[in-house]
C-alpha cells in the first residue's frame, strides 16, 4: 500500500473508523513479520471491541493460531462465537471445528454440527462440507446420507473441492441420491482437476472399470499418477498396480518399486 494511502487509513481508524480499524489490521497481517502481526491484533481488536464481525472472525483466527500473540484457544472460541452470532459463516465453520474436536470448548458434536449449519445457511462452502460429513459419518447419531448430500451439493456448487469428491462417492454408491455414475465421474473430475488426491483415484477406478465414463487404461493410470503424487495412499496403490502390469502405461518394475518405498514410508 502506497504511503499516502496508509496515512490515510490510519487517520480513518484512529478516528474510530472500525471498517478503516479491520482493514488497517489486513494490511500489518499480511506484511507478516512478528511486530506487524502485533499491530494487526491491536487493530483487529479495535474493531472487534466495537462489534465488527470481521474484525472479531480475525481477531479469533490470530489467537486460534497463535499468530502476533500467545496461542489461546477459549478467546479463540470466544471471538468466533461473537463473529458467528452475527452471521458471519467462516467464524461459525471455525467455531465448529473448534467443537469438533474439542480445543477451548468442550468437545461436542452436535454444537460442531448446529455451528456448521449455521455456516452454511450463511454461504460458507468449508462450513457445508464440514456439515456433509457430520451427517455422511454420523457423528451425531445414525448417518443421514440425504442430509449429506445436500450439503455436499450446497459445497459443491461453490467449488468445494472435498464436497465434490464426497458427494461424488455417494452418488457412486447410490447413498442418499439415486446411483448414478456418470454423475459420480463429473463430480470427481472436478475435485480432480482442483488437485483432490482422493478425487484423482476415484475417478482413475472408474476409467479403470469402464463405469460412469467409457473404459480407458490410460485415463485411469494418468489419474491414478496425479493421485501417488499427492501422497494419497490408494493412488499410489492403484499406480503401482498399473506399473506392474502395464495397464495404461509402459511396464516398470523400477518404478513401481519406487512407489512401493514411498508408500511403505508413509504407512509407517
């Protein structure tokens, strides 16, 4: 930011200014050295005080992260709550996951999910996704394939790259949705393209076994490639396999065993 322009936006804040406050904060927290995350609490905190959705979500994320001050978790939960309160969709996703997993509140699944939901509502993707799995899996209770693929579907439109890999899994399996593999393929070639590793694989298998889309070794040992190179351990076995027996791609008994390494390591 060009200096003229920061003196003004200082002028703006000191005058009380709590949007001026919260953008004065995004400039010192992306400059990124330790005194200017200091000043972008001070100004995130400014603002947050005042009510500022935005700077209360930023202020949570800075303690949630121990970033410019010492990592605290239940101000973390705290800031996000007021942020959420307000309707802001990635401090009620935050706050979620926050109960999910118990730090700084008491581990409980159905607050993650009530917050989850409550980030969806407000246009959150993560939070719509996040809400997908809470029902996908049943951590409150019986899954509800139905409820998880509506908000798989929620995320997904919004190019959520896990909601299109998971809501693609269920259309596969006909969980919750009428079983569809084509559908499943273009869903899963989105997250793919996005560089999902587990998307990469699960659309390798259906090239591989000619479902949803016209069979094509080759297709399915270039996914199943993209898929060993993120590191997601299925890929690597369906690459392996490919090496091994030159399906889609030249037999390499060297490369394989490479793979093979690196998957042992990570398996460790």
């Amino acid at each position: 930011m060009k200096e003229e322009n920061l003196l003004t936006l200082e002028k703006q804040a000191f005058q009380g200014d709590v949007e001026a406050q919260c953008r004065l904060g995004d400039v010192y927290f992306f400059d990124g050295d330790e005194d200017d995350l200091a000043r972008s609490v001070y100004w995130y905190g400014m603002a947050a005080r005042r009510g500022w959705a935005e700077g209360q979500y930023n202020l949570a994320y800075q303690y949630e992260q121990g970033l410019g001050v010492p990592q605290d978790y239940e101000r973390a939960g705290s800031w996000y709550k007021k942020a959420a309160l307000q309707g802001h969709g990635p401090a009620a996703n935050n706050l979620g996951h926050l109960y999910e997993i118990g730090c700084g509140v008491p581990q409980d699944y159905r607050e993650a999910l009530f917050w989850y939901e409550q980030a969806g509502r407000s246009g959150d993707a993560d939070g719509q996704c996040n809400a997908g799995i809470m029902y996908q899996f049943g951590y409150t209770g019986e899954a509800d394939y139905e409820q998880a693929a509506y908000w798989y579907a929620q995320g997904a439109a919004q190019g959520n790259f896990i909601a299109q890999n998971n809501l693609g899994y269920l259309y596969e399996m006909g969980k919750g949705v009428e079983k569809d593999e084509a559908r499943a393929a273009a869903l899963y070639e989105q997250a793919a393209f996005a560089g999902d590793g587990p998307a990469q694989n699960n659309l390798g298998q259906l090239y591989r076994d000619g479902r949803g889309v016209a069979q094509d070794l080759q297709q399915a040992a270039y996914w199943f490639a993209l898929s060993a190179a993120s590191g997601y351990t299925e890929g690597i076995k369906n690459y392996i396999h490919a090496l091994e027996h030159g399906e889609g791609v030249r037999q390499d008994t060297q490369q394989a065993a490479y793979w093979q390494s690196m998957l042992h390591d990570l398996e460790k």
